[in-house]
C-alpha cells in the first residue's frame, strides 16, 4: 500500500514513471516438502466445473474459515462433544456479525447460537481468547471501502478507492445513475413481492388441506 501511493503520487507529479518507484513483489517459493501431502496427484475431472448453489438459507456457507488453530480446537472438543467443523464456522460466523467493536455477552451468545449451552461456553470463551489476540476488529477480514454517502472517517485503500467518475448511459434515453439505481431496487422489491405471495399461496393451501383433513377425522370419528 505504502509502494503504491509513492508511485501514484510520483506519476502525479513528475508526469512519468520514475526508476526507484518499484512495487514489490514477493518471490513464489517452488520447494515445498509438505506439498504432496496436501495436493495429491488424484485429480479427476468432475462431470461439471460450474456448480450452482440451491437458492436457500439453509445451504448458505459461513463467511467465517477455519484455520489451523481452530483446527487443533475442534479436534480437541470432538472429542468431549459432538461438533463438525462447518459447525464451528457457523457457530464463529454468527458471533462474529452478532458483535460490533465489543464482542457479545454470553448469555447473548446463547441467543445467537441454538447449540448446547456446554458447547456454546467452550467455543465463545476460545472465541473471545481468539478475538482479543486478533490485530483487527473482526476474525472475517473485510476490505476496507469508501461508503455510497461519502461519511466514511477512515480512508480506505488507493487500490479500492470509489471512482468519481459516472456510470456511462444512453444519451438519448437521458438516463443518469440514480434512475438506474432506483429501477434496480424496484425490480428486486417486485420480486421480493412476488416471492411472498407465493409463500401465502402455500400457506393458505396447506391450512385448506388441513382444514380438509380435520373435517374427515371428525367424520371419522
């Protein structure tokens, strides 16, 4: 970053690329020992390269990844409890975006989390260890980015800085980027719409079924 800003700032004010401004590139080191235990040579083609996840909550994956403390963490509580390591992810994952710059109590984290309450006290007092040695604010590293209003305190890097200039549009259309905006989010509230309507169909069909079945057990009966 430090590299990046003396050549932006360099060619600002010189006009050319000056000789002693160099970006640094770290060298790739090709003599690994431990390679072949981690990428064997048993690669097969898979009868499809583009998987497409399922449009539901429940297959959503977690933001947050294990590494290999967490590893040796899990390792050791599976043994005195049943958890997976996915589990654990998720279990990280939601306190990590239930908590702001001060971490969640425990009894909130018993709100967050639907495991048990043994569990959930082993896996929040590691994560709090874990969270007060971390350099940063949060365990799920974010880039740092400038917000849509402009309120943004800190700046954030040259590399992701907002760009001034507008979306380029259609001139005969006289379409600016707020129109656009506006047109995209009243598509995704439309669908949004839709989407919900379909579930009340749902619903009110399966109380009719029900309805239905309550009526022939009373016959029944």
């Amino acid at each position: 970053e430090h590299h990046l800003q003396r050549a932006i700032s360099a060619q600002q004010v010189y006009g050319e690329k000056r000789d002693n401004m160099v970006i640094p590139v770290p060298e790739a080191e090709s003599n690994i020992a431990y390679y072949e235990s981690i990428y064997p040579g048993e690669f097969k083609m898979p009868k499809q390269l583009i998987h497409i996840q399922p449009f539901s909550l429940d297959a959503e994956q977690p933001d947050y990844d294990l590494d290999s403390e967490d590893e040796i963490f899990v390792n050791k509580l599976k043994k005195r409890m049943d958890i997976s390591p996915l589990q654990f992810e998720e279990m990280i994952d939601r306190l990590e975006k239930g908590s702001g710059q001060q971490p969640v109590s425990l009894q909130e984290a018993k709100l967050l989390l639907k495991e048990d309450d043994e569990l959930i006290r082993e896996v929040y007092e590691y994560w709090i260890k874990k969270r007060k040695n971390c350099r940063g604010s949060s365990l799920i590293p974010a880039v740092k980015q400038e917000k849509r209003d402009g309120s943004s305190t800190n700046d954030p890097y040259v590399a992701f800085r907002r760009r001034t200039e507008k979306m380029q549009t259609r001139k005969n259309r006289k379409n600016d980027e707020a129109s656009y905006e506006k047109m995209l989010k009243l598509r995704r509230d439309l669908s949004r719409a839709v989407t919900i309507l379909e579930m009340i169909k749902r619903r009110e069909k399966s109380k009719r079924e029900l309805l239905h079945l309550t009526l022939e057990i009373m016959e029944k009966r």
